[in-house]
C-alpha cells in the first residue's frame, strides 16, 4: 500500500481499513503561535563581466538569486489538545495489535498531550519518551536554548510490540579508546537521546516545506518499530518525509495532508514508487 491522500484527515482517516499500519507516525503543528514559513532561494542566471552578481557558486562563478516563497500555515490553536486527540483516536483503529503510535511534539504542548495520551490509551502503554536533540538556529540571551523535540511512544498492546532490536543504527563511542578497538569499530546502540542534526538548508534533502524533519530519524524509527512490508501511516505529513523512510526501507506508506503544496511535494519526492493519490476536497468531488 502506497497512498498520499489530500484533505481533512480525519475523512482520510475514516478512509482507511482497520489494523493496517504497525506504525503510526504523526508531527502535528506544535501550536507556537507563529505563521511556519522558510523561503527558498534560487539562481536565475549566470552573470556577465558587467554584473558581480550576488552569490559566488562552484567554478567561481556568479549568479544573481531570487526568493522563492514556500508554503505555509499558520500554527495556532486555542485548544491544542482538542484540536489533536480525536484525530489521534480516530488513528488507533488502524494500528495493527503488536503496532505503535509515536507522537512529535515540542515543549510548548508536550506536557498536556502526554497526560492526554495517557487517558486515551492507559498509562501502561507508554513505552519512552525519546528526545530529538541538535544544535542549530538562533540563541536567545534570556534563556536557556530549545533545542530538543519530543517524540512520545506507545504501544498498543505493552506485552506484545515490535521493536527490532539488530536494526538499530549503530553511533560511535564518545570515549573509544575506554571500550577497546572490537566495541569501538561496532559502534554502540543509541540511547532514549538522539543527537541528530537538522535538515541542512542547503542540502539534498531539503524541500522547501517548512518544519521539514530529517530523514536519519524517521528511518531510525521506521526500521525499529516495523518490519518490511509493513505499512507506516502518518496523517500530518508535511513534506513526506516517513513516505520515503517508510519506502526506503521496503515498507508501504500512507500519508495524509490538507495543504496542496505539501502533497505536491510528496508526490514529487515519491513518485519513483508510484503512490496513488487520493484528493478529498469538495471541489475534487464535482469536476
């Protein structure tokens, strides 16, 4: 199963068939207030004797740039938890018995939506609450710098989940020289803390989508907590980022947007494994 639907997602929930994901994935809006936007800049020619241009580029070349606006939304709600945790149950009835449900927050609603989770799902099925941490963007001189996320794990049935313990990623030791060279050239398992930069601006693996997540974290999530040919649902999309982790690592996916620029993206990124897309606007229904 490869299916990118565009619309609300809870009508693209109500879509899909009972326990075929063993991972639900979702990175909702963090409700920071703010309108999420990243510009993108572009080269539009190469400059002459007569023009320096503004950018220098490989071979020493010039080129002058323009901004190319991405897509945005704003992120806002007056009632976070009411707005997030009936799309999360309306999930649930998709995850297979031994699957997991991994919720992406940060430390604005994090706090609420984990007690939240906890009603909803019982407090024994909590497993971790892994940290995402990097070391980017601007820091503020009246406090201490944010630079974590926090991704909460349960399992829909505590006794009985995946978790493939030998596709774990290995990272080097901090100290090799303390475990010697056999320990040190395999690497250690990561612990509930995971160091991992953010997407570079100017990378391959940027988009354009704002809030876009690196992909090294998706895998590692995908890889551990599915097995191949599972499917991986995620019903806040964005850029499309577990699609391809999902697919890169021979699981199905199915992924949910209401923004047209963020499945254009998607279907761009993913359209050499061939998704069919499902469009659940009104207007889609009578042309």
């Amino acid at each position: 199963m490869k299916k990118i639907i565009l619309g609300d997602n809870l009508a693209g929930l109500a879509r899909l068939p009972d326990a075929f994901a063993s991972v639900v994935y979702v990175d909702p809006p963090f409700n920071t207030g703010k309108v999420q936007k990243r510009d993108r800049i572009k080269a539009t020619s190469t400059t002459g004797d007569h023009d320096p241009g503004d950018r220098g580029g490989f071979g020493g070349r010039r080129y002058n740039v323009e901004r190319v606006a991405s897509s945005t939304y704003t992120d806002s709600y007056d009632d976070f938890e009411a707005f997030l945790m009936p799309r999360i149950e309306a999930s649930l009835r998709c995850l297979t018995k031994n699957g997991s449900l991994f919720v992406h927050l940060d430390y604005r609603e994090v706090h609420y939506i984990k007690v939240a989770l906890d009603r909803l799902l019982g407090r024994e099925c909590f497993v971790n609450e892994i940290i995402w941490a990097y070391d980017y963007g601007g820091r503020p001189k009246n406090r201490w710098p944010a630079k974590h996320d926090t991704i909460l794990w349960y399992a829909r049935d505590p006794d009985d989940y995946i978790f493939d313990y030998d596709a774990i990623d290995r990272i080097p030791y901090m100290a090799p020289g303390l475990v010697g060279p056999e320990k040190a050239k395999v690497g250690k398992t990561p612990t509930d803390v995971w160091w991992h930069t953010v997407v570079p601006t100017s990378g391959k693996e940027k988009t354009g989508y704002p809030t876009q997540k690196p992909l090294g974290v998706l895998s590692r999530v995908v890889k551990v907590h599915s097995r191949e040919g599972d499917v991986v649902l995620d019903f806040f999309a964005g850029s499309g980022t577990t699609g391809e982790a999902a697919a890169n690592n021979g699981r199905g996916f199915v992924l949910i947007d209401e923004n047209p620029d963020a499945v254009a993206i998607m279907q761009r990124r993913l359209a050499a494994h061939s998704p069919d897309l499902l469009d659940l606007r009104p207007s889609a229904a009578t042309t």
